[in-house]
C-alpha cells in the first residue's frame, strides 16, 4: 500500500498524518504558532516515522496553489501574524526532500469527502468550514475549484441588518464579510461567550444560520452544486444543521429546489484525509497503489 502524509494546516491548529485511506492513520496534532516552531513540529513528526511518498498539505489561506507561479506553496495575504508570503510547501519540501502537492485547507477536505466521504459519486458539490475563519472550496465538473487563485467564500459580501445586528463585524479586510459576522471570533466577540458556552436557545444560532444561509443561497444560485456539506467547529452545534436548511428554504422562496445540506462523513478528519488525497492525486502511481 501507498505510504503518504498528508497536513491539515489550520488558523489554530495543524494536523499531521500518514497512511493511503480512512481505515489507518498515525496522526498527531498540535497548535499552529509561529511558521518556524510549526514547521519544526511538522518535520519531525515525518523524521520520526517510516519515509513517506509524497506529502499533500491543505492550509489555510488565502494562498498560492498554481505550480506554475513562482510563489507557487506560498501562504500569501493572510492576517494570521507571521504567515504573510510564507514558502509553506517549499519549506517542508527542503526538510523532508519529498514531493509535496499543495492547496488550500477546504479544497483538501472537499477531495477527500469526494474520495471516501460524503461527495462520492458527485462531480459538483461544495464543502464550508466555520471555525476560526470560514472558507469554501469544492469541485465543478470534477474539477477542484481554481481559477486566477482560489475560492475565498468567506469574505463575500452579505446583508447586514445593523439594526437586528449592530456588530461591526471582526475581518480585518472586511469588517462585515460573511467571516467577520460569522465566524468563531465573530461569535465570541459579539456575544462575549464562545460559541460552545451558549445554550441551544441563545439568539446567535438563528443569527448564525441567518448569515450562513445567505451565503449559500449565493452559491447555490451561482454554482449550482448537488450537494453542500457543512464542517468545522461551529457546525458541532448540530441543532445548526436544520436552522441553516430551513432559511436556505426560505430566502430561496420556491425558486429553485435546495441541495442536500449535510454533515461531512469523514468528520474531523475530512481536512487531513483530503491532505493525503492530495499527494495521492500528485503520483499516478500511488494513486493506482492505494486503490489495490
């Protein structure tokens, strides 16, 4: 069997992992600090193990996923301080001399929810994740999503009532983007609380699912996707998942029929075992290795 790693580079956290599908993984995580001290825990977790294939990293963004770009692997523009024009893959390519595929965090876990998850047998599907920032990814025609960079569906405009709502919102970019409303800071800034300290009737939850749905109705309107699965920590409040899909019902107003709305499959795994899709996908190879 094909021996890969795979690393789900977060805001907060890294996760790090080596195998070829769901049934075994060697994972160990920790949090994301400085990109030295990262990449000196990451480096050492491989070192530490058997010599790996190849090694996929799905990180958080906005970044550089094109391999013809000179700044091809960089993190770019991000506000996480001392990220900005980080060489994130060629940094763990210096270290470990191993090829490394590279592209942001919810396109990788889009991948591996398509390869073992809750998108198989799809082709156009979007996968979002709310936790300390919100991002989207997923696939069109089977294609995972690029174009002059990558998706950024967090940041998109959205209504804001300041009325209902008068919180400025915490995107150091956007002020009230879809992030800046809705993400985890958001909801710790606004209410004083975390998320998970607030009970199942606190108002934010029907805020929440308010912004999100109007995120998605967006998407749905624009990219059309068979499915749309919902990750990250803010989603562990599972009473979300109905709230969401009932705006979604109704800002949509009849006009078109919903997408599925779900969960994904792969849980907290998704972003890492994408990671290992991803240096999967990079070798023809392992790819046919992995699938014996």
């Amino acid at each position: 069997m094909a021996r890969v790693g795979g690393i789900e580079a977060g805001g907060s956290k890294c996760v790090c992992a080596i195998g070829s599908d769901p049934s075994y993984l060697d994972v160990a995580e920790f949090p994301t600090t400085t990109p030295e001290a990262t990449i000196r825990g990451l480096v050492a977790f491989f070192k530490e193990r058997d010599p790996v294939s190849a090694i996929g990293i799905g990180s958080f963004g906005p970044i550089d996923p094109n391999p013809k770009s000179p700044t091809f692997g960089y993190i770019t523009s991000t506000p996480k301080k001392g990220w900005e024009n980080f060489d994130f893959a060629g940094a763990i390519r210096k270290e470990l001399g191993v090829q490394v595929a590279f592209d942001t965090d919810v396109n990788a876990a889009a991948l591996g929810e398509y390869r073992w998850g809750a998108a198989q047998g799809l082709d156009t599907f979007l996968y979002l994740t709310v936790g300390t920032g919100i991002g989207g990814g997923g696939m069109v025609n089977g294609r995972l999503m690029h174009g002059q960079t990558h998706p950024e569906m967090g940041h998109i405009r959205i209504p804001h009532d300041r009325v209902n709502d008068p919180f400025a919102g915490t995107c150091p970019y956007h002020g009230d983007c879809l992030e800046g409303l809705a993400c985890a800071p958001a909801i710790l800034a606004r209410w004083g609380q975390a998320g998970e300290s607030l009970p199942d009737d606190h108002r934010a939850w029907e805020l929440e699912a308010q912004y999100l749905a109007l995120g998605i109705v967006n998407w749905i309107c624009t990219l059309s996707p068979q499915r749309i699965i919902l990750g990250g920590g803010v989603l562990r409040r599972e009473k979300l998942y109905a709230l969401v899909r009932a705006k979604v019902v109704e800002l949509l107003a009849g006009y078109v029929t919903p997408p599925e709305i779900l969960p994904p499959m792969l849980g907290g795994r998704a972003g890492v075992l994408g990671a290992i899709a991803l240096a999967l996908a990079e070798s023809p190879q392992l790819l046919s290795e992995s699938q014996r």
